[in-house]
C-alpha cells in the first residue's frame, strides 16, 4: 500500500475569507499538481481530507484528476 500526503493549495486570507477557501493561486497550483499525478500514472483508491475548505477543494480537484474507486471522504 502507498499513502500520498498531500498539503492543500494556497488560501485565501480570513480576511477576505473566513473559511479560507483555495485562492486563485492556490487552485492553479493544486490543479498543475494533480495534472503531474495524472501524468505519471497516479492511482489511488481513494482521497480523504480535513474539514476545512480549503482542504476539500484540493481534494475535489485531485479527484477530478485522478478518478479514485472509493472517491473522497472527509
């Protein structure tokens, strides 16, 4: 068994959201990150994530990239 640790995008300030979502930056990032996994043949089973937001954003968009059986978890 492999486990891929993964640090999430970068987010946004409380400031501007208090959830800290991805910002701009951050979900560009995430997504070249993922589309490299992709490339290189990648394969998980499954993606889980914390419960902040900014965390399940970067888990979302590897899931788009990398299509996990068991999808993702919190």
């Amino acid at each position: 068994m492999e486990l891929y640790l993964i640090q999430h995008g970068k987010s946004l300030p409380k400031d501007q959201d208090p959830d800290q979502g991805l910002s701009e930056e951050g979900t560009s990032e995430t997504e070249l990150v993922a589309s490299l996994a992709q490339d290189y043949g990648v394969s998980v089973s499954q993606i889980r994530h914390s419960v902040k937001t900014r965390a399940r954003q970067t888990a979302e968009i590897f899931a788009r990239a990398l299509e996990p059986q068991s999808g993702i978890q919190e």
